[in-house]
C-alpha cells in the first residue's frame, strides 16, 4: 500500500503495469476518508491522454515517480467508466472493486479526490467537492475557508505521433511484347538479254558447232532477314521517400470552471466569472 508521505509524488507520475509496460500517467489522485492514505488514481490513457481510467492502489508500490501497479494496461483500459466528478460513491468502488476481482469497498471507508496530492486529510474527503487548485474553499463552515477560490479550466496540448501506414517496394517482372522493323532485302532475277551478230560478238557465235543443243544455268541468289537479340541496360530505378507537410485540425471537449456571484447584491443581481 502507498501511504500518504508518498502522495506528493503520485500527481503526474508515470503508471506501469505488471510487466513492466507503460500504462499512462496519473492525473487526479483519491484518498480515504478516514486516514488520507492514497486508494486509487485516475489514469491518463489513448491518444494525448483522451481516456481515463481509475485503478487501485491496493498493492500498488512507488518508485520515484513510477507506480507499478498489478494490472495491465489492457484491463486498466477496460475498466468502467466512471466520472472524474471530486469523489467516488462506495457505489462506484464496488463497482471497480468487482471488476479488478480484490474486494468490495465495504471493507474501506468513501474516497474523495486529493486536488493538491499532498494533503491529505484536509480536503477531498467524501462529502467535500473538489477544485484542481488547492485545499480550500470547499466548505463555507470549515475551518480551513478563505475569502478566495481558483478557478482552473482544461486546455489541449497536441502533439503527433509517427505510425506506419503502409508499405511500397520494387518488383521487377518480365513482359514481351512485338516489334516490327522494316529491312531491306535484294533478290536476283533472271533476266533474258538479246544481242545482234556484230563484228565483235560473230566470232563467238561461230565458235561452236553449226546445229547442237545446250544448256546454260545461271545459280540466282537473294537476301533475307536475319534477327540477333542483345540485352542493353536502359535506366535506374529505386525508391525514396519525401515528407509531405499538412495541417489536420484536431477538436476535443476541455472542461473549465465557472464562479458565480450568489447573494444579495442589490441592483447588480448575480454575476458570473
């Protein structure tokens, strides 16, 4: 159990579960009625803290400004919901109490929440309606009241988390598609050529035999197309990556205090501030 000398330390301290991982940090502390020891805290959980979740202290230990607590962060998470309103009804607890399977809050006495953490057993008791500022104020007949109240109002710190989001990567496959080219290819052709008897020529055509029969052949020729393959590199190609930077609006509740002026106030009549 953390008694109340450790209560200073518990306001803004980091919760961790049994494992050892980060659960969230704490944000409102409760303590027992009766001796102000510390019971149970709220915990900041989600996304910038978005959720709260209560927790006991039961057999919780502090190091520092680390509670460990037997929990998970899975089960913290899934915890009722109950509202952070200044004190817990023995409703609420039995409530917690069932759900965390470690006792009924018959066996204790009503929580209240400690605004200041570290004052225990003056304010934040049951019955008493808490204020995030200080310790008094609460009660116009107690003995701790004086002539001021703080008002106090939430306000939203955002920041960015990186996550991943996908995946890219180079594949390289094979295609085959068709070419056609255009090449020009020469033939022979056979091609019967006349010539008259001249002096020049008559003596070859006397050179031979008055009446025979012959045969000449002529061997024709042609061109065709013939196709050879070579594998060139073309270009290069790798993946990179740029950040782009845009503006993405966030919206969320924030909770602020209001203070009204009640009583007789002649022709001014009630304000607020």
């Amino acid at each position: 159990m953390i008694g109340t000398e450790n209560v200073d330390a518990l306001s803004g301290a980091t919760v961790v579960g049994a494992n050892g991982d980060k659960i969230g940090t704490v944000g409102q502390v409760y303590v027992d009625a009766t001796d102000g020891h510390p019971s149970w805290v709220s915990v900041r959980t989600g996304l910038f803290g978005s959720s709260e979740s209560f927790v006991p202290l039961d057999e919780a230990t502090s190091e520092g400004d680390t509670i460990r607590v037997g929990f998970d962060k899975a089960m913290v998470k899934d915890a009722p919901r109950i509202d952070n309103d200044g004190a817990l009804s023995p409703e609420d607890e039995d409530e917690l109490y069932r759900y965390y399977g470690i006792g009924s809050s018959q066996t204790s006495t009503h929580s209240g929440y400690d605004a200041n953490a570290g004052t225990a057993g003056t304010a934040g008791f049951a019955g008493t309606t808490g204020n995030a500022a200080g310790t008094t104020g609460y009660d116009t007949s107690g003995p701790t009241t004086d002539s001021a109240m703080t008002r106090s109002e939430e306000r939203l710190h955002v920041g960015t988390e990186q996550v991943q989001t996908g995946r890219a990567r180079l594949r390289k496959y094979v295609v085959t598609e068709q070419q056609t080219v255009s090449v020009p290819v020469s033939r022979e052709e056979v091609r019967l050529e006349r010539e008259p008897i001249t002096d020049a020529n008559v003596g070859d055509a006397l050179s031979g035999p008055a009446i025979s029969e012959e045969e000449h052949e002529v061997i024709l020729t042609e061109e065709r197309p013939v196709i050879a393959k070579e594998t060139v590199p073309v270009e290069r190609v790798r993946l990179d990556t740029q950040t782009v930077t845009e503006n993405q609006t966030v919206t969320d509740d924030v909770r602020k205090e209001q203070i009204e002026l009640e009583g007789d106030q002649g022709r001014s009549g009630n304000s607020r501030l």
